[in-house]
C-alpha cells in the first residue's frame, strides 16, 4: 500500500513539473483576441496584373498619421475583444490627412473572418476576410471587387 502512494505522489510531481515546462513564455501568441497594428500589405492576383505587388511595408507607420509629419502614410490599429472590435486607421495622400474609426462586431468560422461596423443609417456592413495566423503576425485576405485583386494585410500583434 505504501509503495502505491508513494508511486502515485512520485507519478503526480513528474506530471505537474511536466505541464509547468512545457508552458514556456517565449512561444508566440497565436491567440486572435488584443490589438493588432498594421505592418504590410500585398496585391496578388489582379485583373490588370500591373497592380501586383510583392509584400511592402511601405509608407506603413506604428503611429497615426497627420499631415505635419508625413507625406504619404497609412496606419491601422484592431482590436478584438470578444465578439467585438474597433479599428482606428488614419492616412496622409500628398500631406491630405483622413481618419476613421468603427466598432462592430465579428465572428470566425475556421478560417473565415467576418466584421460588421453599424452604418448611421442603422444598417450593418460586413466584410468577409479569410484570415491565418503565424507567430505574431495575423494575415487578414479579401478579394477587392473593383481591381479583382487578392488583397492581403499584415498586422503584429501588440
């Protein structure tokens, strides 16, 4: 009886020391949920394939934009928390700034990502994306029904 408890305590300290290693901080996070900023873009696959474009974080900036600072730049910020999100994005075209801001809510679906923001009128807007993580770096893919382009963003998470 003794040498079965003692098995058993030995069995249940091996098995916690175990489930403690395997738990390292250094593995990215994969989750979807917190704060992803824009990093880089890339067109594949266009109707006029001039428009292709190889992966570029050109003129992609961690910071809003304004016209003081920057000529031309893009900046994009999700947050998903839940079934909800906001997006904060903000350009400069030739020093011209433009913003914008929604919320809305979103759902997944294996790998099919959807967002819909309320639109003034009451009505909702929703945006089907494919969507893939790796590490720290969510992919977010859609087909731009005005180029024919496969659009895909990349964002880090925060």
């Amino acid at each position: 009886m003794y040498v079965m408890v003692r098995l058993k305590f030995t069995f249940a300290i091996v098995t916690s020391a175990l489930i403690i290693i395997s738990c390292s901080k250094d593995e990215p996070d994969t989750t979807f949920e917190g704060t992803w900023l824009y990093s880089a873009s890339e067109k594949r696959n266009c109707s006029d394939t001039e428009k292709n474009s190889g992966k570029s974080n050109e003129f992609i900036f961690s910071t809003p934009c304004n016209s003081e600072a920057r000529f031309l730049c893009s900046y994009e910020k999700f947050v998903f928390n839940g079934t909800t999100y906001s997006r904060n994005s903000s350009s400069t075209l030739f020093a011209i700034p433009i913003s914008s801001n929604d919320r809305g809510d979103f759902t997944i679906s294996g790998s099919s990502l959807t967002i819909c923001k309320e639109l003034s009128s009451g009505e909702q807007e929703c945006k089907d994306m494919e969507y893939s993580i790796s590490g720290n770096t969510m992919s977010l893919a859609y087909k731009n029904a005005e180029t024919g382009c496969l659009e895909i963003n990349y964002y880090s998470k925060q």
